[in-house]
C-alpha cells in the first residue's frame, strides 16, 4: 500500500516503492526514470500511479527494464 504524499519514496524489503500519485506529466516518468539506478540488486520498483504510464513502457524497454502492470485499489 502506497504512503505519503505525492513524490514520496520507501524501501520495503528490496523494492523501491514512489508514490506518484497526484504528479502531473511529466513528473512520475520522470521520477521512475531517474529513480532505477538506486533500485537495489536484485530488486524492484515499484511505481504508485494514478493512471497507466502508457509514454514509461517504452522508455523501460530501451533501457532494459521491463514493465509489469498491477491493479490495485485506489
């Protein structure tokens, strides 16, 4: 479950959860995008958004990363 307001980012166990809710584009591209590189080894992001990233699936996949859609509640 998401926590805090919106840019707020948190460790658990070894993924990196932002909460990218409430950001207006570009913001939460931006945010993932900057954001990989202190994923930690082995881990995930995991990304909080109000709505599907559709301009991030591409950016993901040119660099590397792939994307893995999950709803959940609001």
């Amino acid at each position: 479950m998401a926590l805090g307001e919106p840019g707020t980012q948190w460790l658990e166990g070894n993924e990196l959860h932002l909460e990218l809710r409430g950001l207006a584009p570009p913001a939460p591209l931006v945010l993932v995008l900057r954001n990989l590189g202190s994923v930690p080894a082995g881990g995930a992001l995991v990304a909080h958004f109000g709505r599907d990233p559709m301009m991030l699936y591409p950016e993901l996949a040119q660099r590397g990363w792939a994307a893995q859609r999950v709803d959940g509640p609001p």
